[in-house]
C-alpha cells in the first residue's frame, strides 16, 4: 500500500475537510495523489479557488498540491487509502452524536474494496472505532475487516489557530487492527510526520490515549476555576496563589479560564458516555465539566452585579460584546462560551450588539441566534472585549471613548498573553472622588479587587503611582485621575493554556489599553 500511493499507483482520500482534516489532506498532497472529500459544496468552492473556509491556511498552501476537491462518491473508488476526520460533536443532552461519523463510514462502506486500508481520525470514546464504525463497514460493504480491508485509529492532535504545534512536528499516535495494518499506516502517516510515531498497542488504547489528554486538560482547568470562586470570596489573588505554588518543582501549571472550542468541552462527554454503558457513574469529570460549563453564566452575573453596583440600569442598558469565536485570531465559533454571557446579560434585559472580524455572520445567526455587527451602532453603556482578536488589543482609549455613553461602565473582559512584549507602562485609572462634608480625598480603584491582579501576572512591567495625572479628552468625564495597579475580578480560561482572561470594571476611563 504504501509504495502504491507513493507512485501515485492508488489515492489517498480525506473524508471532511474542516479543521483537522484540510490541514491533513494538504500535508498528503506534498507527496501521494488525494481525493479531499466533502458535503459541503461550498466549502468545496472555496477550497477550488484556493481558499481555506477556516481561515487556517494561507492561499500559497494550495499551490503545487496533487489533490482534487469533490462531493462526489464515485470518485472515491479512486482511492485505496482513507482517511476519516469529520466532527463529532455532543447534541442538547450532552450525549454523543455519532451521526457524521457514522455517515462518512457508510459513505466509505460504498466504495471499499479488497486491499483497502481506513483509518479514522475524530475523537472519539474507547471502543467506538472497533464497536460502532467497522460492523458497518462491513455490512455496506460486504467484506470482512483484518481479511479483505483493514482499519486503524490515528487521533488527531491539532490546535486551530496554534502555529507552532502542528501536524508536521507533534508525534503521531497510530494504532491497526493487527500487526500489518500498524506496519503500514505508520509507514504512510511518516510521510508527513517529522516528530515521530508512537505505535499503539491497540485501537481502544489510541482512542482512550485521545480521549483522556482532553480530558485530563478539562478536570485541571476546573479546579482552578474552583478554586478562583474560592479564592475570590476569601479577597485571594488567585495568580498570587499560583504564582507561590509554582515554584515546587512538581506543580502542575494550570489556569482558571473558559473551556470553549471542539475538543476540551465536548471530548469529556464521550468518555462519561461509555462510563454509563459499563455502569459507572463519572464522578470527577462530571464535576469538571459542571464546573466548567458554569463559567460563562457565573461570569455573565459577576458583570451584571458590578454593573448595577455602580448605579446603572441593567434593563435595557446597551452593550457590545468584541469577540464570539472560542478563541483569538480564528473563525471557529464552535461551543463558544461567549454565548453563555451574551445570553446572560439577554437574561437580564440588557440590549447586546456583537461583533467579531473572524466569524462568519451566517454561521453565528445559525449556531446561536445572534446576529452580529459590523462596527458599533450606538452609545454603549458597558463594552465587553471578549476575545483577545490581534484588532481590538491594538484599540486605545480613544476608541473606547468614542463607543460609550457618558460616565458609561467601561467592562473588560480581556483575553491578555503571558509572556506579551511591548507593555511597559502598561496602567488603568481610578477616580479622586472628595467627601461633601469631610473635605478628605478618597480614591477608589477603577477595578474591584476580587480574585485576580493582572499586575500579579504582569509584575514587573506595571507600577502604580501616586502621580495625579490629567489625561487628554476626558475633561468631561473625570480631568483628575490616579494611575493605580490594575486589579480585577476574575480570570477565566480559554482553551488555549498561553491565554488567560481577565473581567474588570471601570467607572473612569482605561489608558493605554
């Protein structure tokens, strides 16, 4: 098989061309003949013009590539190698949905013949390959598995939007469903692999290795969520915490955050699934993803509150969300937790416009029911900057300015890097206020200290000072300022561990954002 699709002999041929399997198919094309197969005729237009509808690839990628792009299934009997890397999401109830799985396995079904090697991608719970896809393999298509065809299991390991970790240079898990089939799909994945192979002993062992790196990733990240609830009633900076515990040698370097995206919040699920069927009931992972799934809503309130605590109306107050895709500088929206405060504040009675340069509009009024905005239309009383896209951390305080109502609620809710460069200077602004009868100075932070200081993560690079200050374009709004350490209510994760979020309130104005 290998030395076929090698000399372009047979094709190798990539069922679902999404995040994880484009970036496949593209890779295999440097080298063997591909059929990239996909319902999706118009994501299959865009891929003809050489466009990526994930916004993953650049156009140069589909330069000097042997593939072909197509819908249609006759043109599978082309090939003698597949590849299956369709979604496999969870439905309302949190339960697997199988159904494209099981849908490109028939597809595959139609089209297998004596010789054929598959090998599925998705993610999937242990046993799922071998239990649900192979007995329909062979029924549709009248062989027998390890006699006529073989399978295999190769989890997909890619990040969208991550640069660094991907395809070429992670080591792949590969597994067969006997020894020559684990011979030759390691044979062909090395083709496109320079980190290395690690070879399975058996397919449930490669789905169970999947299923848990996402999982263990969820259980961490929500107990310091936890934790950060914790720490937040105790008047703890959480990062203060973490930053004191990191320094043991064997401290595990995790972070409270939002859990979003395809992979960590739906991959638990289907580990919890197959606990069921063996009659066990998942104690810490449910617990995990409670914990997790909460924090958009938790979140969502923690807003609200400190909205109303400064004096303003919560019902029909206007407010702009920045951001709807699960993470910065990708369109993917998929299980975005951005939704859970947006439908938080729509609970409340707040007016909520959203915009995001990532996402498409269509599939944003499909998934959510929000439409989005193309560039703000009004004066806002509170503005949210959810997702930390490349654009809006280039925004100043000008801009802010120019979106909100006089003395409006300027709420940041901030996705900030840990290692970021160029921040020197880097401080928000607090209010002198004088007591009427006292005639002494009070001054009030911009942000209530309640779990988390960015300074704690920022530390050196922000210093406050006691220099009053006059700040240009805020003569009507507040001419004597403090510039102060920046302290903020919480932090929430994102599904990226180079990432954390940070909420704030401010009554004055931010400098230098």
């Amino acid at each position: 098989m290998y030395t076929k699709l090698l000399d372009k002999q047979t094709k190798l041929a990539l069922i679902g061309l999404g995040y994880v399997g484009l970036p496949i198919a593209m890779e295999f094309a440097k080298h063997v003949s591909v059929i990239g197969f996909d319902i999706n005729e118009d994501r299959l237009d865009k891929l003809r013009n050489c466009i990526d509808p994930c916004g993953e690839l650049p156009t140069e990628v589909f330069e000097h590539k042997d593939i072909t792009f197509t819908s249609s299934i006759e043109k599978l009997w082309e090939a003698s190698f597949y590849v299956i890397a369709v979604p496999t999401p969870i439905d309302s109830h949190n339960e697997p949905d199988l159904s494209p799985l099981l849908g490109a396995t028939r597809t595959v079904g139609k089209v297998l013949k004596r010789g054929d090697y598959v090998v599925y991608e998705s993610t999937v719970y242990p046993g799922c390959t071998e239990e649900d896809c192979i007995p329909i393999l062979e029924e549709v298509s009248g062989l027998r598995v390890g006699e006529d065809f073989k399978v295999g299991y190769s989890p997909e390991r890619i990040n969208p939007g991550d640069k660094v970790h991907t395809l070429v240079n992670t080591v792949k898990i590969v597994s067969g469903c006997d020894a020559e089939a684990l011979e030759t799909i390691s044979e062909v994945y090395k083709l496109v692999v320079q980190a290395g192979l690690h070879r399975a002993p058996s397919i449930k062992v490669a789905e169970a290795a999947k299923i848990i790196e996402n999982t263990q990733r969820d259980v961490n990240i929500a107990l310091m969520n936890e934790l950060s609830i914790i720490f937040d009633r105790m008047g703890v900076n959480t990062f203060d915490v973490l930053k004191a515990a990191g320094t043991k040698w064997n401290f595990l370097p995790f972070s409270p955050g939002l859990v979003g995206g395809h992979c960590i919040g739906v991959d638990p699920y289907y580990l919890v699934h197959k606990a069921k069927e063996l009659q066990y009931h998942t104690k810490m992972i449910n617990s995990g993803r409670y914990v997790n799934d909460s924090m958009g809503r938790y979140i969502g309130k923690k807003v609200v509150k400190k909205i109303i605590s400064q004096g303003k109306n919560i019902l029909g107050a206007h407010v702009l969300v920045m951001g709807m895709t699960f993470k910065e500088n990708v369109s993917d929206i998929r299980n975005s937790k951005v939704a859970d405060i947006i439908n938080e504040f729509k609970d409340f009675g707040a007016e909520v416009d959203v915009m995001d340069p990532f996402a498409s509009p269509l599939e944003v009024l499909q998934e959510y029911g929000i439409r989005l905005v193309e560039r703000p239309g009004k004066k806002y009383d509170a503005v949210v900057v959810a997702v930390a896209h490349t654009t809006y951390l280039k925004l100043d305080e000008s801009y802010f300015m120019s979106i909100t109502n006089e003395h409006a609620a300027m709420i940041r809710y901030c996705f900030f890097l840990v290692n970021p460069s160029g921040i020197t200077g880097f401080r928000f602004l607090s209010r002198n206020t004088q007591n009427a009868t006292t005639g002494r100075t009070k001054t009030s932070t911009v942000f209530n200290t309640l779990s988390l200081m960015i300074s704690a993560r920022f530390a050196p690079a922000i210093e406050p000072t006691n220099a009053h200050a006059t700040v240009p374009g805020t003569r009507n709004r507040s001419t004597h300022l403090l510039f102060t350490r920046c302290h903020v209510d919480t932090a929430v994760p994102v599904a990226d561990d180079n990432l954390f979020v940070a909420i704030a309130l401010c009554t004055g104005t931010p400098a230098n954002i």
